[in-house]
C-alpha cells in the first residue's frame, strides 16, 4: 500500500525527469581496440590473467559462432548488429589493480553507484545486501565478502574466482548454457568480462540478499556477463539483480549467460529488475537485452525460482529457464514484462520436466502500450519418464492503447500420461468502466492506470523479495508514462 | 542436387501419366493454374518440421511412399453397400466417391430446393467455367502451402455446392469419399467448393472413410465461402484405412453476420492433418471451430487452425478434445489473431487431451497473436489421464472397469460433441466415438448421454 | 447545493435528456424515479463528469461552481459521490489500497496531510464496524467475486470513507433482495446529515419505504415530467408509469 503511493509519487516526477539512470558518468577507461576477432578473445584472456583452459574454450565459442546465423524464430524485428562496431573490452582505468578496498574505487564511480541507489557506501551496509557491482566489462565492488566468508558462501566477481577457487570454475562452467547454445550465449561464451559467482556450501542458509548491479557506461560497448551460481546439497540462496544503463542514441548489446545449479534439496531464488535504457518515444536508441538464463536442477527435491520484472531495454530476448533433473524438484517462473513506445519483448520461459514428480509453475503478466509489441514464448515439456510431472501455466495480457501488441505462443509437449499440465492465458484492456470508477472515487487517469497494473501483476510482485517488490511497483507506474491520452 | 529435391522431382514424375487426363484439359487458364502450382510445389517441397507450422509433424508416409495416380479400373472397384454416416439416409442427399472417383450411381438427389445446386467439379468445370474460375482463382493463392499447390495441380474430384441467396437446406448432405480399395498405393487430390449466398443456410456432412487395407494419399482442399449472414454447418469424419495419409485443407471466408460452424471428429488413418483456416471478413461474423481426435496404434492427428479476425466485433469458439492411447500421437496448433483494429472481437480456445498409454503424445501450442486492445480472448490447454477418482467412484457403484473408462472417455469427449448443433450429426458422430472405444464394451443405449 | 439548469445531453448524436431543471438544498433528499430508458443513468453519468456524453445545453452548478468539462477526479475532490449501478471489479487491487488511494488523493487536492497507515486503519475500522460490514470483504480484491449485495455495501461503505457532500446513487435497490435492500438503506440513513445532499435514482418505490425523501421527480422521455413529494412516489407504485407515455411529445 504505501508503494503504490510511492508508485503515483514516481510518476509525478516521471513526468519532468523521464529515465532517471540515463545519466553518463565521465571517468578514465581502458578500452580493448573496436571489433571482434580471435585477438580480442585472446586479449580479455590474457587481461584477466585466466588459465588455458579457459582460452581454449572461449576460443572454441569464438569459431563456432562464426558459423551460426542470427536466431530468427522470435518476433521482434530490428536492423543486423554490426558485431564489428562495438568495443568488446571497457573497464575503468583505476580498477585495473583491482580494488582491494571501497577506498580504492574511483569516488565518481561511488557516485554513480550512489546515484543508481546501491547500498555500496559503508554507512549504507545496514541494510543487509550484499552487493557486487559490474560496471561496463568489470566488477568493482563486492561488499559484506568477509561476512559471507564466515558461513563458507563465495561471492565475488567471476573472474576472482577462477583465481582463488578455479576448480569450482572450471567444473561447472558451461554445464547448463553451452557454448553450442545459441548465437548470443555463444558469443558470450567467448567474450565474456565479468560476472558474478555464487558458491553456497551444503547445508548453509545464504544469511543474506545477495545483489549484483550492472551498468552499461562507456559509449558502443557491448556488456557480456556471467554468472554462476552453485547451490550444493541442502543450501539455500536468494540473489537479486538490477541493470541501468545511460541514454545514448545508438543501440548498445547485452549478452549475458546466467547458470544456476542446484544439488539436493538446494533452492535458488532469482530475481531481476530489469531497467536497461529502453530508447525515447521514437524508438531511437535503447539496449538490446538479449540474454541466455537457465537453471538445472540437478538434485533431488531442488527448487530453482525466476522471478523477473523487465520494464527497460529495446528488445528483450530471453527465457530464464528450468532442466528439472532431480526427482521430485520444482521450477518456478514469475515474470512481469512492461513495454511501452516502441519496446520489443520476446521472453518467457522452458520448463523440461525430465525427473520423476517434478513439477513447474509459470504465472507471467504481459503489458504492452504505445506502439510496443510483446510476445510470451514457453515450452513445457514432459519427457517419457518424467512420471508424475505436473505444470501450471497462465498468461495474461494487458493492452493499453490501440496501436500495441500482445502474443501468446506456448508450445506444450507431453509425453507421459501420470503428468497434468495445465494451460490458461486471457488478453485484456483496461477498460472505460474501470477508469471511470477509479476516477469518481478522486484518483487521476495516471494513477488509476498504476493502479490497476499494480493489481494485473500482484501475483508476480509477491513473489519478490522486500527490497526489490517496491522498486518493481514504482517501475510499474513509470514504464506505463504516457500510455494514457 | 540434394536428396530432398530428387524426392520431390520422382514425386512429382510419378503423377505425370495423369496429368493430360485432368479435367478441364481444354480450359488455357486452368492449364496455366495446374501449372503454376506443380512449379510451386516443387519449390516448396514437401513441408518438413523445420517449417514452424509442421514442427511436430513429419509427412514420412510421402517420403518413402511412391504414389500412383487413380486409374479408371481403381476408381470403379466394387463396392457393395455405401458406408453412410447418418443413418436411413432416405431423402438425404448424398455424393460418393470411391478411391477419389465419382460414382453417380451410389448418388442420391435427395429433396434439394430450388436454388441449391450440387455437382461434380469436373462438371462445373464445363457448364460454368468463369463462375469457377473467378473462385479457384482467388483462393488458391501465391501464399498457399505446398500441398495446396500440389492440389491445385493435380485437382481431379471433388464437388461443388452452390447455394443462392435465402435458400435454406434443412437436411444434411453427406458427401461420402471411400478410400483404401486399391493394391498399390494412390494419391487422389479432390477440391470441394461450398458457397453460400446472402441469407442462405446449408449443413454438409464428409465422411471420409477406408475400407480396404491399401496405402493411399488423399490431399484434398476445399474453399468455403459464407455468404453475409449465411449459416454453414461443415463437419467432417476421418475414419480413413489403417495406412491412408490424410491432409485436408480447409479455407473459409466468413462474411457479415454469417456463421461457419465446423467440427472435425478424427478416429482413423496412419497420419492425419486438418489444416483450416477461417477469415472473418465482416463485422458480426462468428465460427465456431471445433473437434475431437481419438487415435491409438501408432496413428498421428494434427489439428491446426487459424482464426483470423479482421474486422471489429467478430466471435469466435473453438473446442478441441482428444484421447490418445498406444503409440498414438496428436498435435493441436490453434491460432487466434487478432488484427489492427478488429475491435470488440471476442475469442476463446480450449483444448484438452486425455493420454490413456505411456507411450502416446500430444503436442499443443495455442496461441494468440493480438494487435487490438478492446477484445476479449483467451485460451486454454491441458493434458492429463483418467480421473482415477472418477473411476473409483464408478466401480464402487458398481460398474464394471473397462465400462467405466468408456464412460469417462465418452464424457470427455462428450464436452467437444456439445458443441455440434445439427442434433442428426451430434448423435452420428456420437456413434462413431462409442464405436472407437474397446470393442468389449460398447455402451448399453442406456448408458449413452442424451 | 445543487443546481441543473435546462439540462441537455446527446450520446451519438441522439438526445437522451431534453431540459433538466433540479434543485437540491442541503440536507435534501431527492428521488428521480422513472422507467427504463428514461435517462435517469445517463443524469447520474454526467454529473459524475463520465466521457462519452454530449452536452448540448445548459450547466450543472453545484456549490456554485459549474462543473460542465470537469474531470470525474476533480468533481470527487469537490464532495460528489455516484454509486454505480453495476459496481465495477479491479482484480488484484484490494479494497484498502483502492480507499486509501482515493481518500488520499482527495487529500492531496485539498491541500490536505494524508493519512498515514495507522490513521487510515482507524477510519476504516470505525466506518465498517459502524455499517455493520465484516472487515474481511477490506482485504479482499474491489468488488471480485462479489455477490450482488456485497458490491452494493462496499459502495455504500466507500461512501461513508470518502464523506461526500452529494451522493448519487444510481440503483443502488436494483438486484437485491429485502433484506439486502434494508441493510443497504439503514447505511444511507446513517450518512444522512445536514450538510450532505443524497440523488436517489431508482425504478421502485419500495427503496423509498426505507429512505424516505423530501421531494420526489418523475423523469420520462428526457424530462422532469412532474415532481411532487412522497406521495407521488405511492402514486406511481399504483398507476405504474403509463400516464406518461404520452407525454414524450
């Protein structure tokens, strides 16, 4: 309640400050020469100090996405990407040692992080986030390390972790998402610069939220992250993620792999607010958010969660996705996806029920206003031995406007007959009568419309941990400025 | 050159000796038609599931088969009684086709009223070439699929029924193709076409049927116009031969204020395919798409649709339910979309499928495509297995198992059959269902649903 | 309080009301009876200030100010209240959040603290217990899965929160039973006071048993055809609406 009265304030300043992250932050980088070629693979390698095997691999991506044509399946339409006319390599000068401490990172670099709100500062720390922080190809901040350390939990960039736990690394990377994946994944495969890492030993209660912020910064750069996140047997973890990037007219690509896996009885609870710089009014500019996020529930009774709320960037192209090995596990995925002006989404998500009693659950809200179009694409497939499966869907889709669109494609592949799968989608408007009532009780046009989105997505902002749900209800008033005459 | 155009050229060779006995041979245009399609085709190739809307269909029967064309001796096989779908079929009109051939002998003219007019498309192709022309013409399209094409080429039956405007048929008329009575394998391409002028009302019931034990291809089209507010009931029963390819193609035009009724109901054939795709073109019209599939062996039914509503305050219904046992494998695509400014169109889907056998599958992908804000649409799916409440339930009521699982089976379908609104066909198709289910126990009249 | 003066609608170009003069005092009750198709709703909508409604002549002052092009927000901030005939359902949004986004959206207008949290669970625990209305229906999704009378109290209920100076209540009597209809008029004779004016728009008499009004206007065919007080509510139960079907020329 008291959100969405913060929702009706956010719109309010909206009005005058449109996207508030669009800011540009001037500091030293270094930047690897522009385009894309084995040099520049073996050149990010080489910056990070990495082992062979790892070159070896990202090589092996390299080549083979030379051979890959560009995924055409998806409905969202936009000019080639030139891979040629982007820098594939951007990191602040000052974190080239790497930052021992917060005293060591560029204090403009705390100010664009204390401008995106992110609790890096020490005096900020109460509130229980432990925070890694990727700006452009780096990371450069993890808090709360030494906390975490107390209980066994690894958090730092990825690239830290091939240094001081490169086993784990190598034993688990690229064992949900390979290299083969598709032409994004694989292409982060070999370029990727950072990214997070997430080790929880077995039995261990992560104690805390851990969060990572990613910020494009640097002009015609391309963002390519990983992370990995390992639950071992019986631990649980709840990770947030947030990205912001500055208003710029060119369109700037983002291709990250996330790998989640969970052993026994380890549950993974993901969530995304996803703010990428979604263009102007016109469609000009905006990040490409095209992303490879898949889950494997590899041990028995583990339960990996999705949890999304994309409101940025000019084209979304994801779906975070679960492989539930493990008997009896569960995936879960709960997205809302608000595109406005002319936004492109394609997301939704997989759910392959290999394992006995496994089961699933997909509740995702659509809303599409302006000129956007919107596209919920899932699988749901139950193989033959998965006895037992059990899947629950439901789409919904809201319009706003007569000039958008929203497409439902789920795809529903059931091979034994123990499983239930259930499927439900409804497509909706707000409607007069709607309006008119909200209006008559004293609430302006604007607000009614957050309103009533608010209550179209409940379902889903429920499912987000505290800290995340109110930022999500603001999101959902501001994306939908503008969408009512 | 690869191996999938040498499939397609010896394909294409082999209907080559029928090609100059094709009727209409001294039409120039409908030379130009055939021809341009067989180029088509052969372009195209046989659809493959890397084609999104044959992802889970795989035409495996053509690709290994090599069909021959019907020949005169094929199309006169002996038939000893006509094996009707509606009962007492008295002053019923009827057409029969036998291995793709007409046979007026087994027709009946049945108590037609003035106006409507059916016949042969071989005869229509001589007494109104332009009338015909002006039809296939429109609707064979450059967009059509590759069977289509195939069809266009190698049209050599089917019938045409003509309506004229305010006319209304009370009685069904059934159309009758009996397949299956060859020793080699044959293809047969039949083209039907059903207009209805303004006002007019007809319900025309196929039955496709296999008697013998041969392989066969039967690639039939048919284009529906509904004239403004026409009524046009249009079911269909594929009860084809145990190695029969079945691939029907079906395309309406739904003008203002007219109504497209359909119901398929598929209990036959080694690879079965309805493809129907319905426009509605004028504001208030309605379709109700709906059927059943009931499959076991190693039988594979795809059902897919598209609904296109093009104009504001259009409706439409769709009800698809299945049961699949053994092997057995189903596919429904359903499509509803929705395009600028078809406001206030009201949409809804259901499909629902009831696997009996580990090994059966069901594939299902409905799906919305909405370019409109004011509209109402939703759709639902779902898979599962016989309610083992239910069951319970029953036999501690004292009802045998195996009876017990004909009933729930027939009640599950049962939702679909509702949806028939010609009460003679509800119950014949009725009929068809309870005779599909485990030889064993057929129902009692007692135990049948109203 | 309130002042229709000549009063002309179009919807679509044809024209629904054809000169409407009312005048309410504060305090007043008034009743609008009619038959259907009278224009009683389409009176209702367009002192509420709902799009889609054509005002061809005259004003509607209330408070002495003129309302006509008004927003509906602006109209609820300045004290009117309409509750709807057919209530209308937002899933997802409870009814606590919906109130207090309306009472505090009012405040903001009038210039006014909003309530914090604590202050707004008290007025609406005091209004509910006063109405007699379970707590629970507070928590539950606006007007979803409502039953008919449910929807008909929750109006009756933000009325009580939103303290209007006029309410319209447009059928608030249609679909429910008697009992229903007794609890829904014991709630609008609570909320009767000196400075708040009540429209009542109804088709029956028998919510009049129950409420009983000051003055009471027949309107048919677009215009006040006779105004009277409760007797001729009485009157029209026992004649019915006949007499004016004629008078529409």
């Amino acid at each position: 309640m008291v959100a969405s009265i913060d929702t009706v304030q956010q719109v309010k300043e909206l009005t005058e400050e449109k996207y508030k992250y669009g800011f540009f932050t001037d500091i030293e980088s270094e930047t690897a020469p522009k385009g894309l070629n084995e040099d520049i693979v073996r050149f990010i390698s080489a910056k990070k100090n990495e082992p062979e095997w790892l070159l070896e691999w990202r090589l092996k991506a390299y080549r083979y996405w030379l051979t890959m044509p560009e995924p055409k399946w998806s409905k969202v339409f936009h000019e080639p990407i030139d891979y040629q006319d982007a820098y594939y390599y951007s990191a602040p000068k000052s974190a080239a040692d790497g930052p021992q401490s917060l005293d060591e990172i560029d204090p403009q670099l705390l100010e664009t992080y204390e401008k995106l709100g992110i609790p890096l500062k020490e005096q900020e720390r109460l509130s229980g986030v432990a925070v890694d922080a990727v700006f452009d190809s780096v990371s450069v901040a993890t808090t709360f390390k030494a906390k975490l350390g107390e209980v066994g939990v690894i958090f730092c960039p990825i690239s830290e972790a091939l240094e001081s736990c490169p086993d784990l690394v190598k034993k688990y990377l690229g064992t949900v998402v390979p290299y083969t994946d598709n032409k994004h994944a694989t292409l982060n495969s070999a370029v990727f610069t950072d990214g997070s890492f997430v080790y929880i030993p077995p039995g261990v209660r992560c104690p805390m939220e851990l969060s990572t912020y990613f910020r494009i910064n640097a002009a015609n750069t391309g963002q390519f992250e990983r992370t990995l996140i390992i639950a071992d047997k019986g631990s649980y973890v709840s990770y947030l993620e947030g990205c912001t990037a500055p208003m710029r007219d060119e369109h700037q690509l983002h291709a990250a792999v996330v790998e989640l896996i969970a052993l026994d009885d380890a549950e993974i609870k993901y969530s995304t607010i996803q703010n990428w710089y979604p263009g102007d009014e016109n469609g000009r500019g905006g990040i490409f958010n095209f992303v490879t996020k898949r889950g494997h529930c590899r041990g028995r009774n583990s339960k990996i969660s999705w949890t999304q709320v994309e409101t940025g960037a000019a084209i979304t192209w994801k779906y975070p996705s679960c492989i539930l090995k493990g008997d009896n596990s569960v995936g879960e995925f709960y997205s809302i996806a608000i595109t406005n002006n002319y936004q492109q989404a394609d997301t939704g998500t997989k759910m392959i029920h290999l394992g006995k009693n496994t089961s699933s659950r997909i509740i995702s809200k659509g809303i599409s206003a302006g000129r956007a179009n919107q596209t919920y694409r899932g699988l749901v497939r139950i193989s033959p031995k998965a006895k037992g499966a059990r899947n629950f869907t439901q789409c919904d889709s809201l319009l706003i406007g007569d000039r958008c669109g929203a497409h439902t494609v789920p795809y529903i592949e059931c091979k034994n007959k123990s499983a239930i799968v259930e499927h439900e989608a409804t497509t909706s408007t707000i409607s007069e009568d709607q309006l008119f009532y909200l209006r008559q009780r004293g609430i302006p046009p604007e607000e009614a419309v957050a309103l009533v989105v608010n209550g179209f997505c409940r379902e889903v902002l429920q499912q987000l941990p505290m800290e995340f749900a109110v930022e999500a209800q603001k999101l959902v008033g501001i994306s939908l400025e503008g969408s009512v005459g | 050159m690869t191996t999938e155009s040498t499939n397609i050229k010896t394909f294409v060779e082999s209907f080559d000796p029928a090609r100059s006995g094709l009727p209409g041979a001294g039409l120039g245009w409908l030379k130009a038609l055939r021809e341009d399609g067989i180029e088509r085709f052969e372009a195209l190739g046989l659809p493959t599931p890397k084609l999104e809307a044959w992802k889970y269909t795989r035409l495996k029967p053509l690709e290994d088969t090599r069909y021959q064309p019907v020949t005169d001796e094929d199309g006169m096989a002996a038939l000893d009684t006509v094996p009707s779908l509606l009962p007492d079929p008295g002053g019923r009109p009827r057409l029969v086709f036998v291995n793709g051939w007409m046979r007026p002998n087994f027709w009946i003219d049945g108590d037609l009223p003035d106006g409507v007019h059916l016949e042969g498309l071989r005869d229509v192709l001589e007494t109104r070439p332009d009338w015909i022309r002006e039809r296939l013409g429109t609707l064979a399209g450059e967009d059509a699929s590759s069977l289509v094409q195939l069809n266009t080429a190698m049209m050599d039956t089917g019938f045409v029924l003509r309506v004229e405007d305010g006319v209304r048929v009370e009685t069904p008329i059934e159309v009758i193709f009996v397949g299956g009575l060859t020793a080699r394998p044959v293809a047969y391409s039949p083209r039907n076409l059903i207009v209805l002028g303004k006002g007019a009302e007809a319900t025309v019931v196929k039955y496709h049927v296999g008697l013998g034990a041969g392989a066969y291809l039967a690639n039939s089209v048919s284009d529906i116009e509904v004239g403004p507010g026409a009524l046009l009931r249009h079911y269909k029963v594929q009860a084809e031969a145990k190695e029969a390819t079945h691939i029907h193609t079906i395309r309406a035009r739904v003008a203002r204020d007219a109504t497209y009724e359909s119901f398929s109901l598929s209990i036959g054939g080694r690879l079965s395919r309805n493809e129907v795709s319905v426009r509605l073109e004028g504001e208030g019209a309605h379709c109700a798409l709906n059927g059943a599939y009931l499959m076991r062996g190693s039988e594979h039914c795809d059902n897919t649709t598209v609904i296109d509503h093009l104009v504001p305050h259009t409706t439409c219904r769709e009800v698809f339910k299945g049961v699949l046992d053994d092997e057995s494998r189903a596919v429904f695509v359903g499509r509803i979309v929705v395009h600028k400014d078809a406001q206030k169109t009201d949409g809804y889907q259901l499909c629902k499928t009831l696997l009996l056998s580990t090994g059966a599958e069901i594939d299902a992908k409905p799906e919305l495509e909405i370019y409109a804000d004011d509209v109402k649409c939703s759709h639902g799916a779902a898979t599962g297995q016989l309610d083992e409440t239910a069951l319970f339930y029953l036999r501690s009521r004292g009802v045998p198992e195996a009876l017990a699982r004909n009933l729930l089976v027939q009640s599950f379908i049962g939702e679909a059959l509702e949806e028939i609104s010609d009460e003679v066909v509800r119950q014949a198709i009725t009929d068809q269902v309870v005779h599909w289910l485990p030889a064993a126990c057929y129902l009692a009249e007692e135990w049948r649903a109203e | 309080m309130l002042e229709i003066k000549n009063l002309h609608v179009s919807v679509d170009g044809k024209a629904i009301l054809k000169g409407i003069d009312l005048s309410v005092q504060p305090g007043e009750i008034h009743a609008i009876m009619g038959p259907n198709g009278s224009g009683k709703s389409t009176l209702s909508h367009v002192i509420a200030g709902r799009d889609g409604y054509e005002i061809t002549g005259g004003r509607i002052i209330y408070q002495g100010e003129d309302m006509t092009g008004m927003a509906p927000e602006i109209r609820a901030a300045k004290g009117i209240f309409l509750a709807f005939q057919y209530p209308v359902e937002i899933p997802g949004v409870a009814n606590t959040t919906f109130l207090k986004e309306a009472l505090n959206a009012i405040c903001r207008y009038h210039g006014k603290d909003e309530l914090d949290a604590m202050q707004f669970v008290k007025v609406m625990r005091e209004k509910t217990k006063e109405l007699g209305i379970p707590e629970d229906m507070l928590k539950r999704a606006v007007n979803v899965g409502f039953s008919g009378g449910e929807k008909k109290r929750n109006e009756i209920l933000q009325m009580a929160i939103l303290n209007p100076t006029l309410a319209i209540l447009d059928e608030t009597d249609s679909g429910l039973d008697i009992d229903a209809m007794k609890i829904v008029a014991e709630g609008v004779n609570k909320l009767r006071a000196p400075e708040r004016s009540i429209l009542l728009i109804t088709h029956y008499q028998r919510l009049l048993d129950y409420i009983i009004p000051d003055k009471v206007h027949v309107l048919a065919h677009g215009r006040i055809q006779r105004s009277g007080d409760k007797k001729l509510a009485l009157e029209l139960e026992e004649k019915g609406y006949a007499e004016f079907g004629e008078a529409a020329a």
